[in-house]
C-alpha cells in the first residue's frame, strides 16, 4: 500500500477510528489482531447507531459528531479520587482511562484480578472473548473491539466463596487539553462453578470523556455474583456507553444493581442469556437525572431452559429537561416450559419538560409461562405531599422525603446488606448535590 494511499484512508477514518491507532510494540496474538482488523471493518461501513435504528429511535448519537478525540499514554499520575463506598474490608482496583493502574494489594487465594493485555494470551481468555458476534447490529462493540488494548480481567476461581467485595473503579477524563478523552476498557468477569463473589464498578470522571466499555460476564453452574454498579461521571461533559453481556448456566444466581445519576448521555445495555435451568437473574436498578441529561437502559433477557426466574425493575426521577429511556425485552423460547419472568419500570416527573419513553416487551413461545410486564409515569403524589404540608413540613423537605421514598424501595432490593447500605448513603449524599443545585 503506497504511503498516499494510506494518508487518504486516515484522512477518510472514522475520527473514533483514528483515535485507536495500536504502537508497533503492541504485541498481541493473533486472535486479538484479527478481531480487531473484523470490528474495524465493520464500524467503518455501519458507523454510529442513529435513531433510525429501532433500538436507538430514543437515543441519538449526534453530540459526538465533530469531537477531537485522544488516548492518554501517560498513565503515571493517578488522581486523587475520594474513596465513596463506605465498606470496613474492600479490594479495590483503579482503571484509568481504560487501562488498570493500581490492583487490590492483597487478594484472596482463588481470586484473579489482571490487566487484559497481560493474560490474553491464556487460552480461557481467547475463548471468552476471541468470539466477534454480529458487529454489524452492535456498531459500539465493534467499535471496542477495534480499539482493544487492555481492560480488566477478573477471575473466581472454582468452589471459592470471597468474603470481601471487588471494587472496580472506573476513572475516565481528566484532560488537561481540549480533546475528549477516548477510553475503551474491556472487561471479562467469571464466576467459576460454585464460587461467590460481590463486585461493585463505580464509573466516575471530570472533565470531557467518551466512555465505550464493553463487558463479559459468565456466571457458571451453581455461580452466584452480585454485581452492582453507579454510574456518576460528569454530568455537563461526559458519554457513557456501557454494553454488558451475561451468560449463567444451571442454578447460577447473579443479581444486579446500577444506580445512574452522571452522564451527559448514558446508555447501557443488558444481554442475558439464561442458558440452564434454575437460574436466578435480577437486573434491577434506578436513575436520577436533571438539567438536561439522558439516560437510556436497554435489557434484552433470554430464557432458554425451563424454571429459571428473570425479573427487571427500574424506577427514575427525572427533573428539569432531563430525559429517560427504558426498553425491556423479556425473550421465552420454546424449550423454557416454567418460566417466572418480571419487568417493571417506574417514572416519577419533577418538571413538565422532563420525559420518559418506556418499551417494555414480552415475547413467548413456551405454553407454561408466569410473565409479566409494565411501565408507569407520573407526578408526585398530590395527596401525600398536601398531608405531610399540612402537618408542618416544608414543601421543599416534603419533596425530598418523597423522593427518597420513591428511589428507596430499588435499593431495598439489592440482595447484599452492606452493598444495600452503602447505595443508600450515596442516595443521601446525591439528594444533597440535589438540593444544593437547586
């Protein structure tokens, strides 16, 4: 390829693209260059999703157009970022920019926590990942997949019950410069047969960033992980787009949690499959967003054998000119007789320019089947609010005593107590920033 014709095609890339150019010294097998050089094909002839697509018809993409994006190489300085979760025994792991920089410094026997660029070598490692999928209906996949350098690999290991949670933190921005800062983690969680993990991810950063995390999560057969997440970046510059994909097989339990309150745009989506029998998956979470911020959930879960139970219950306040999407898809097929499948999202309006568009869907081809599903949107109960005004409490306290109260019972369910208490001081300290900013 002459050198004229290799300036034209980076004149003509894709500007997300050209922000994922690999060093010469990379060094990555085989399987990783060759998905690579797949996802990048694929995204140069797709592009970015628009609202055309049907999964993306609430969701537009437009404010990355015309953006100046960069990696940072230099990783030698970490922020200094306030621990938030108030837990006594935690293994934390800090992710700056896509790349880990700072792993638990002692953990557990059985539990395996690494840079991906430092065992994707492994052969358990390719076989989870090396698989592309269908890039071209899953354009921000394969936009991950071009750009793969490094993430976060962590590992349970077989019959090992960890008694102390994981903390993932996600640190993205913090430029110093006028280009938004690219960051491209992948990340492969397993949960080995019978083995029990607790794994918090809190994603944060200040600063203009576009965040395109893509995860694997493979809970195996008697597994139980409860994975719970807040998603707090900065709320005036940062784009987060985080696709997880979960597989559990026989009796696995995985019961998950994310709190969204950051973001200029976030979107996440949820692909379950439900690939044995008696199966527990929980993919709970809430939202709280203001000004003009978007927050967009996306669930696709599958039932594939029979007697497993799903259930996905989101509630959201969204003030000001904010706006919320949630589409739930609850997928039954022939083979799973004995299905117990729940989805469930509530709304609660603050403003009469806040919006909620909700799609939730069921579709069943088994006969034996328990499902259900609804979306319900509103105002703050008038009559509550007059009652609590007229025994004295201001108006302004009456509001937040409500919401609370409306946001409290999803963290209610959060299945690990001192998981569950924690999220519920972080409500508190966001009902504060709330307060403040009003």
């Amino acid at each position: 390829m002459t050198a004229t014709r290799k300036k034209d095609q980076k004149e003509t890339m894709h500007p997300l693209l050209a922000g994922c150019v690999h060093p010469a010294e990379d060094d990555a097998p085989r399987w990783v260059t060759a998905l690579r050089e797949t996802a990048a094909d694929s995204f140069a002839q797709t592009g970015l999703p628009t609202p055309a697509w049907e999964d993306w018809k609430y969701t537009a993409l437009r404010a990355l157009d015309g953006m100046t994006f960069s990696r940072s190489r230099n990783l030698a300085t970490m922020p200094d970022y306030t621990q938030v979760f108030d837990l006594p025994d935690l293994h934390a792991v800090q992710i700056l920019n896509g790349r880990l920089v700072q792993n638990a410094a002692a953990l557990p026997a059985g539990l395996e926590i690494s840079a991906l660029k430092d065992v994707w070598d492994q052969e358990w490692v390719e076989t989870a990942l090396a698989v592309p999928g269908n890039f071209s209906t899953a354009p921000l996949e394969a936009l991950n997949a071009a750009c793969l350098c490094d993430g976060v690999v962590l590992r349970a290991r077989a019959g090992v019950k960890i008694s102390a949670p994981v903390l993932l933190s996600f640190l993205h921005g913090f430029s110093d410069g006028n280009d938004v800062m690219l960051s491209m983690p992948r990340v492969l969680i397993v949960i080995e047969e019978d083995a029990e993990l607790v794994l918090l991810e809190h994603l944060t950063g200040r600063g203009a960033s576009f965040s395109n995390i893509v995860e694997t999560v493979i809970v195996h057969k008697g597994g139980k992980l409860g994975h719970y997440r807040w998603q707090d970046e900065d709320a005036q510059n940062g784009y987060n787009i985080t696709t997880t994909r979960l597989s559990c097989f026989d009796r696995a339990e995985y019961d998950g949690f994310t709190l969204t309150t950051g973001a200029r745009l976030s979107r996440h989506e949820i692909f379950a499959d439900l690939l044995g029998s008696e199966i527990r998956c929980i993919v709970n979470g809430a939202y709280r967003l203001g000004e003009r911020q978007h927050c967009d959930t996306t669930i696709k879960m599958g039932h594939f054998e029979p007697r497993s139970v799903s259930k996905q219950i989101y509630k959201g306040v969204i003030n000001d000119q904010a706006r919320a999407v949630f589409q739930g898809k609850i997928h039954v097929h022939r083979h799973a007789q004995g299905t117990d499948g729940h989805q469930l999202n509530h709304a609660l309006l603050l403003s009469a320019e806040a919006e909620i568009d909700a799609k939730p869907e069921l579709e069943i081809y088994a006969d034996d089947v328990k499902c259900a599903h609804g979306a319900t949107a509103g105002k703050l109960d008038a009559r509550a609010l007059f009652y609590m005004t007229s025994r004295g409490i201001p108006e302004d306290v009456a509001k937040a005593m409500l919401v609370k109260g409306f946001l409290g019972e999803a963290l209610e369910a959060i299945a690990d107590p001192a998981v569950r208490a924690a999220f519920i001081k972080i409500q508190d300290f966001e009902e504060e920033r709330a307060e403040d900013a009003a």
